[in-house]
C-alpha cells in the first residue's frame, strides 16, 4: 500500500520535472566578447565572426573608465569573464574580472577604492526601459541573458572599449 505522504512527495518531484529548462546552446564556442560602449552593442564573437549582437544599458555615469566604487561607469581594456551566477538577484549574471592589476594599481595611487563586482545580467522588471541605470555593470533584457549565459564560459575574453 502506497502511503500518503509517498504519493505527496512522488507529486512534488513530478511537477519538479515540469519547470523550464535553462537553454541549452550547441553553436560555436563564443571566444571573444566586444562591448562598445558608445554604440550599446555587445557582439558574441567564435574567433574573427560575429555569432550575436546585443543591445545593453550601462551604469548611471557611462563615459569613461571606472575609476573608483561608485563611480557609476563601466570599465574599459581588456578583461575575462570570471565567474557566472545562476542566483543573480539581476536574474542571471556573469562576473567580469575588474579590477586588474592596473586598475587597482590607478586608484590606490589616488586613494580610492576602485570597486568590483562588473557583472553582464538581466534587468529587474522595475528597471525596464530605464537608460543607463546599473552602478557600472552591463545590464540586458532577460531573455537574452538566458541565451548570453548559456553561450559565454568562465574564461572567455571580454573586451570593453569607450
């Protein structure tokens, strides 16, 4: 005889097996990413040929290299992508390697902090349709986060220009 709470537990992992997949990506590895700041474009890019564009949103103070926490700015030069977050409060996330040695070098030399956690992500709904309004991440719609975080590995190089 099948208990009640087998038949409760046996329903929950059913349903369990009904949620959405994260997307799965089979295309070509994604060895490059291209951030132009100016344009708002990123382009995924499998050696010298273009996979995907995306348009972003940028922090509240977009021109310009980050140079200190807070400053509101996304940075510039070449970076990797060094960690991916699947709990991201911005839906998804992947963490760019800012700051590098010069960037920590620039702002003690000044004595500042020269701040962290660059991530591309999502956009929270209350968030949607407002420009430029991250602390200097590289923010995009959802969905095409979903697809970005399937396409893009730890590892990949990322480059920013102004």
């Amino acid at each position: 005889m099948i208990s009640r709470r087998s038949m409760m537990v046996g329903t929950a992992l059913g349903l369990a097996g009904c949620t959405a997949a994260a997307p799965q990506y089979t295309g070509p590895e994604v060895t490059r990413i291209q951030i132009f700041k100016q344009d708002r474009v990123m382009q995924l890019i499998h050696h010298s040929t273009l996979i995907k564009p995306y348009k972003f949103d940028l922090g509240f103070a977009p021109t310009g290299h980050k140079a200190e926490e807070g400053d509101g700015r996304t940075p510039e030069g070449a970076y990797r992508i060094d960690r991916r977050n699947p709990r991201s409060r911005f839906h998804l996330s992947l963490g760019i390697s800012y700051p590098n040695v010069s960037d920590v070098a620039a702002a003690r030399a000044r004595g500042v902090s020269p701040g962290g956690d660059i991530f591309i992500h999502g956009t929270p709904e209350k968030w949607m349709g407002t420009p430029d309004w991250t602390w200097g991440c590289i923010a995009v719609k959802n969905e095409e986060m979903d697809e970005i975080f399937a396409m893009v590995q730890t590892g990949t190089k990322i480059f920013i220009y102004p």
